[in-house]
C-alpha cells in the first residue's frame, strides 16, 4: 500500500482539501476553505500545515484571519446556509480559551440544523507537559478538557488521541457534516503533541472522495395516509421550514399552493420559501407572525409542516393551532422533528421529494372558494398594515418598522437581509418582504447577539454576487462588531445598519409585559444611590466612531423629520460603493410593529410585592389557558 510520511495536520488539511459534496447535478467543495487563530495549540500542527499548503498549493485550501474565535463559526453557518448545507468552513482555534469561544458558535450550528466543522486543539494526549499553559484541571477527572464541553453541542464529537484514528474520525465527520438528517457542528479535538506527530499515510485517504446528499423519497403508505388527511381538510395550511430552502424545494412548493389553492405560512428558516406577493403566502408563522397566518393557523384542521423544527415561536408556545381537530402531517428528512406535536402522519422524507409526489397525488383537490376568499382578505388586511408601518412619520427618531419599510425599499429582490437577535427578528418576520429564495436569513434558532456582522460575511463569502445588508441593534453590536476588521482586511463588501436605542429594545419590551418595568434593558450611567441603571442619563456611546475606527465608510443619519429619506439614501451610496459601509440611524424603541396576533411563553412570577407583576401575571394565566396539550 503506498503511503506518504506526513503529520496528523498535514493530513487532515490534505484530506479535507479533497473533500467534494454531491447533490444531483451539483457538484462542490465540502470545505472550501479554513478560519483560524492560531496560539500554542495550533500554530505548529494546523498552523505550518495551512502554511506549507499556501506554499505549495494556495487554491486547494485557503486560510482566512478572524478577530474571534465564535465569530469564525457565525462565517462558517451563513456560508453553509448561502449553500443550501452542501458546503461550509473549518474553523481552527488553539488550546483552552481559544476552543472554548467556539462552544457559542457549536450551539448555534447544532441548533440550525447547519453545518460547521470546529478544530479545536486540545491538550498533550501524551501529558509529558501536563499541566500545559490554559489546561483544564478537574481533579476527580484529570482526562477533561475543555473540548469536552463540546460534546453535548456538537452532532459528532471524537478526539484524535493517535494518529491513526484520525482515518475513522475523519470520514465519520464527513459523513455527519453532508447528512441533511444528522448535520450541526462537527468537532474533532486535536492534542497539540498529536498535531505534530508524523505517520504514514495511506495515498487513498488523501485521494478526491465524494459524499453523496440524501434525498430520500416518502414511503408510499405514509404519503397515501398524509395525502388522505390533506383531502378530508376544510382548512389546511403548509408552513415552510428551513428543510424547504436546503432541499431546493421553493418551486414545486409554489406549484403545489397554486396547484390546491393551500395557503402557507413561513418560520424564520423558511423565509424565501414562497415570495411574499404570492397570492397563498401569508407571511411568519407564530409568535412573530402575521395576523392573516396566525388567523387561518388557529382554524386549521390539517397543519403541513415541511422541514419545521416546530420552535415555540412558530407555535407561538402552542397557542397557534386552536382546532380541537387538528392533525399534523410532518414532512421531515429528520424523525426526531417528523414525530412532533405527536404527530400520527409523520412522512421522514426530503422535503423536495415529497412535495414533488403531493403534487402528481392532490391533482384535482383545491380548497374551497370560501378559504380562498378569506386567505385573500386576511392577506390583504395584513398587506396594508405592513404598508402603514412603513409609511414615514417624519418623527426625528423613527420607530422601527420605518426604517425597515426604508431598507425594504432601497433593496433589490436579490440582496440578503442578514439578522439574528433583539427586536429586529421579529419585527423582519413581520415585515420584510421576501423577493428570493435566498434573500432573507434570520438565525433565529439560537438567536445569537453578534451573530449578525460575521454571519452576514459568511452569506457574502457564499453569494459574492449579492449585496449582502446586515440589520443589528446597538446591544448586539456590541457583542460582538470586530470582523468589520475583516471586511476590511478582505475588500469585502457588506453594508451594516446599526438601529441604535440606547439599549436592549426587544428585552426592554419583554420586560414591560412581564411585569419587570424595562429592568436592566437601558443604556444608562449607574445610579450609585438607587444600585441600578435607571437614570436618565445615557451613556456616550459613539458606534458610529467605533465602526469608522476598523476602516469601514461610515454614514451617520442624524435624528431629524427626514431621516428615513437620509436612510434611503445611504443605503443607495453603500449599495453603489464596493467597500464595507456602515450605516448609523437612531431610532424610537417604544414604537412597534403592528401586531400579529401571536404569543410567547415566558412564566411570570406566582406571587409579587410589584402591582406591574402581579397585572402582567393574571393577563398571563389567562393567555396560557390556550396552550394546546400535546395529546387529546
């Protein structure tokens, strides 16, 4: 058997850089390329192996500089999404603290379904410098790392303790990462010793290898069963998950509305399914859904969820599905999220394929004209909320939904709106108005604050063509805005609007309704006498200095009745600009989106001394009352 004498490192590089994802006719990279920071751990394992593969052969895998080690998996996840999961980045970070500010990025992988291969380093695997500078020391269990924290996060953990397990691991990696069922972070711990260490290499381990996606087909009683119920219902509604995006499936999913007439609704993930003119599309789903989607879902008696988590925002805490009838029939690639809401009419399928057989098998079935009628007038209803949000008050400080409604309009139907967390989710599923399939891309299922910078140059890494726009508020910009640096180390385009509220505006309102009178939300200097944060003084900030400090153009719209016209504006000059821009605008936090009709749970203290509490509780008493029991 020919081999090659190589290190651990070298190897890995080399065989990731010959990795190749397969869906039909399309054909890519599975790793396209590395993020990395490198410290003790790394620099002379995965450090000289990215070095000696730039040397030799820079094409076959890049090596990309992040500013922080979350942030490389944030880039890593938008890329992923931008590429329907057939591709995503590896990312490397040294021993310690270095592997453990991945473990945010790992969660938020695992938790969108998206795939990312993490490269932590670990510790000596031969412990002849034990402990090592940043080792984790339990004493009752001296075997624990750090890395180990990734295990409950990650959909594939292993540690390559010799280097001739690196064979198994790697190829049990690479099937989980291109598995549409299985995939999320993919972490592979690396002893920095066993980084180093050098063994011979068979020659067909580091040979072109092919991962076919799986797109498995329904299984025939399964579909007849879910076909059945879908025939018998008065109201059925589809709601469109992220599996919708991932499997390709946007345009049968459209033949198949037009075709029966079923109206659909959409998750986060989903938005782009259908585009929101689309005379069955009834906009978000849930807790922070339209009130013609939240409406027609609490009819339903037939629910179609296709490639849905089922989150308690879609269900709006189930509260959303009010029929005592209701049925679920769960088009899912995975069983664990086919088999929710106790489902009996589970269908563990790829969502394109499936749709593709309810097409030929609804032939004929539509709903009836009187559903079709009200879809139309809840729609519209819903339409010209929409259009009054938008609407410019002139106010000096804008509310929210403006400078959306301005955004929306200085978009084209190909840029990539990117968000994550605060208000602003919730305010875009409500608003924005999708016009691609690929257009809009809210991680919202771990909705991470700092996401959205580094997420939104991993869609822009994955979509070179499109203007990527970055929504985020000031609390989440401050989390985490250092890969601006990147942008501008790269030349990479992005345009960022921060929607500054001197605070957490989406947790401040929370917080009202909840009884807790917007405690800890604002951006106030510490009043020494009353132990809190409650003045009335704000803080200094100067986001729009800190932005230009990194070397990104900046434009500041200054609080005045034309402000949303100086937005439009901005967003013109930043979209005619091949440089980053960021684009500064204050706005109201207390003006908000028209409401959707949806709820969230969040338990509410039982007993309170604050009246504000003890309101907020009996309002929710009587809300939870409309939770939907699991069973019966």
């Amino acid at each position: 058997m020919a081999t090659k004498r190589m290190t651990v490192s070298q190897a890995l590089i080399e065989f990731l850089a010959n990795q190749w994802t397969l869906d039909g006719d399309l054909r890519e990279r599975t790793i396209p390329g590395v993020f990395g920071i490198f410290g003790h751990g790394n620099v002379a394992g995965l450090g000289q192996a990215l070095k000696q593969l730039n040397v030799s052969d820079p094409d076959l895998m890049p090596y990309y500089q992040a500013r922080n080690e979350q942030a490389m998996v944030h880039q890593a996840v938008g890329f992923a999404r931008m590429h329907r999961r057939r591709a995503t980045f590896a990312s490397t970070a040294s021993v310690g603290p270095g592997a453990a500010n991945m473990l945010t990025g790992a969660a938020l992988a695992t938790a969108n379904r998206l795939p990312a291969l993490l490269l932590p380093s670990d510790t000596f695997a031969t412990r002849v410098a034990d402990p090592v500078l940043q080792q984790l020391e339990l004493p009752h269990d001296t075997g624990i790392t750090v890395n180990d924290a990734f295990r409950p996060l990650s959909r594939f953990f292993d540690r390559v303790q010799r280097p001739e397990q690196l064979f198994s691991i790697a190829l049990a990696a690479m099937r989980v990462l291109t598995d549409p069922a299985e995939t999320g972070a993919v972490t592979i711990a690396l002893p920095e010793d066993v980084q180093a260490e050098a063994f011979d290499v068979p020659l067909e381990f580091l040979q072109p290898r092919e991962w076919h996606i799986r797109r498995p087909l329904p299984e025939r009683h399964a579909l007849a069963s879910a076909v059945n119920a879908i025939r018998a219902a008065r109201l059925p509604v589809i709601v469109a998950g992220g599996g919708v995006i991932y499997s390709l499936a946007e345009d049968v999913l459209r033949r198949v509305a037009e075709l029966t007439g079923i109206p659909v609704a959409t998750t986060q993930a989903g938005g782009g399914s259908l585009v929101w003119d689309h005379p069955q599309y009834l906009g978000g789903a849930g807790a922070t859904g339209s009130s013609a989607a939240n409406r027609i879902l609490a009819d339903a008696d037939v629910v179609i969820g296709i490639g849905t988590r089922y989150s308690d925002f879609t269900t709006a805490s189930r509260t959303a599905f009010q029929n005592p009838d209701v049925r679920f029939v769960n088009i899912n690639v995975a069983p664990f999220d086919a088999y929710k809401h106790g489902s009996q009419l589970p269908i563990i399928a790829d969502a394109r394929e499936t749709l593709v057989e309810l097409e030929r098998e609804l032939a004929g079935f539509s709903v009836s004209t009187e559903l079709a009628a009200r879809v139309a007038r809840e729609k519209a209803e819903w339409d010209g909320l929409v259009d009054d949000a938008f609407a410019p008050s002139g106010l000096a400080l804008p509310s929210q939904s403006e400078i959306v409604g301005a955004v929306q309009s200085s978009s084209d139907p190909r840029d990539v709106i990117v968000q994550a967390a605060g208000s602003l989710p919730g305010d875009l599923h409500k608003l924005w108005r999708v016009r691609d399939s690929l257009g809009y891309h809210v991680e919202y299922a771990f909705s991470c604050m700092g996401y959205e910078i580094a997420g939104g140059l991993g869609v822009r890494r994955g979509a070179p063509d499109r203007d990527v726009i970055v929504m985020v508020g000031d609390g989440s910009y401050l989390m985490l805005h250092t890969e601006l640096l990147t942008a501008v180390a790269e030349g990479i385009k992005l345009i960022v609007v921060i929607v500054q509220n001197h605070g957490f505006a989406s947790i401040g309102h929370l917080s009202e309704t909840v009884g807790s009178e917007r405690f800890g939300t604002r951006y106030r200097y510490h009043d020494a006498e009353g132990r809190n944060f409650e003045g009335p003084s704000m803080l200094p900030v100067d986001l729009a200095a800190n932005a230009r400090s990194y070397g990104v153009d900046v434009i500041e719209i200054k609080p005045s009745p034309a402000a949303i016209d100086d937005l439009r504006s901005a967003i013109a000059v930043a979209k005619a600009s091949e440089s980053a821009t960021v684009i500064h605008i204050n706005s109201d936090p207390l003006l908000y989106s028209p409401d959707g009709e949806g709820w969230w749970d969040v338990p509410i203290a039982e007993v309170s001394e604050l009246d504000s509490t003890s309101r907020a509780r009996s309002e929710y008493v009587e809300l939870r009352a409309s939770q939907r029991p699991l069973l019966g």
